[in-house]
C-alpha cells in the first residue's frame, strides 16, 4: 500500500516536500531567535508550551493531533505524507536547528540583529514553505482548516478564512504571554509574495520538469 502511494505521488515530490519542512524548521526557529515573534500559529504553540511547561515539540504534537482528527473527519482528501511529516516532525526540526543556533551563535543583542535574523528567517521559512507546499503531497492539520472552511463556504474568499485563524492565533499567543511583533506581522502578511518567487522560480523548476512525476 505503502510502495503504491509513493509511486503514485513519486519520491521527488516527496524528497522536496520533506526537504521543505526541513527549511520550515529551520526558518521557525530564526523567527524565534529573533526575539521579535513567530507566525501566529508557532507563536501560540510556543506561547502555550511556556505556560504549562511541555516542551515546544511536544506541545505541537499534541495540538497538530487534535487538529488532524478534525482534518480526517473534515478534510481527508487534503492528506498526505506532508500532513503527517509536518503534524509530528515540524517541533522537533525546529527544536533541533533552535538549539544550535543557540549553542553556536546565540541570540542577537542589538535590534538592527534581531531585525536582520528574523528578515533571514523569513526568506528561509518562505523557502521551505514553497518546498513543503508546492509538490502537494498533504496539508498540514492547521493550514487545512482555512481550506476546509472555504470548500464548505466559497463565496467568502480563502484568505479572510486565514486570516480569521491567524488572528485567533495571535491573540491566544498574546493573552499567554507571547510575543507579537515585528516577525509575526511578516510572517502573517509578507510570506505569500516570497513563497509565490519560490514558486516560480525554485520549486515548480525543480518539479515540473522530466518523467520522474509521472
């Protein structure tokens, strides 16, 4: 069953899709070493973790496990080997890059620093992104909700089901003592135009090219 869907979604799609959340961790992690603040959805797990004192990657994993029962009742053609790889994986990728930023740079002092980190990190996280996304071989629990809602309602456009999530996001992420700042407002509305360059100009030629997708 296994060998079947892999050949039906071919192991290049995969390789990226998991090299993507890879970069994804990797750019989380930057957006947190800035001190500057996360997406909303990161930054109300991190935000939550830190209150009731379970590790970053274990808080996602059991967030990102409620959420994907709602995606298999709701939205189960929206899965895939990302879903799983990015629901249960993510936290520790980031964790993991978190660490040895830590241990090897440390955390940026001056604001001019922590603005340049947390641009880096939007550059990467925008990167893996485009990765993850782009061969669509599953949605991740929490970006599936959006796209559930808007399958059942499209007369309301995807992006203010998006936006209406990230606001609740940001605002638990607030009420429990998160940051909200400067990386949360790029995170939320400066990703899409970088994800989109990816797009076009990374992911689609690594992917639209060649039999190996067929």
């Amino acid at each position: 069953m296994l060998t079947g869907y892999f050949k039906k979604i071919g192991m290049r799609r995969f390789a990226v899709m998991t090299i993507g959340n890879v970069f994804l961790g990797m750019g989380i992690s930057i957006f947190k070493l800035s001190g500057l603040g996360n997406d909303p959805f990161s930054g109300m797990v991190m935000a939550l973790s830190d209150r009731t004192g379970i590790t970053y990657a274990l808080f996602l994993v059991m967030v990102n496990a409620v959420l994907f029962l709602y995606e298999i009742a709701a939205g189960r053609k929206l899965i895939g080997a990302g879903t799983l790889i990015n629901a249960f994986l993510l936290g520790y990728i980031a964790t993991f890059f978190y660490d040895i930023w830590l241990t090897f740079i440390g955390t940026p002092e001056q604001m001019i620093q922590r603005v340049i980190t947390v641009l880096t990190g939007v550059i990467i996280t925008s990167f893996g992104v485009s990765l993850y996304q782009y061969p669509n071989v599953g949605v991740a629990p929490y970006d599936s909700i959006s796209l559930i809602w808007c399958g059942k309602k499209p007369h309301v456009p995807y992006f203010w089901y998006r936006i209406s999530t990230d606001t609740f996001c940001a605002l638990i992420c607030w009420l429990s003592g998160g940051i909200i700042g400067l990386g949360t407002l790029l995170a939320a509305f400066g990703l899409g135009p970088i994800v989109q360059f990816f797009n076009v100009h990374v992911s689609s030629r690594i992917l639209d090219t060649g039999s190996v997708l067929q």
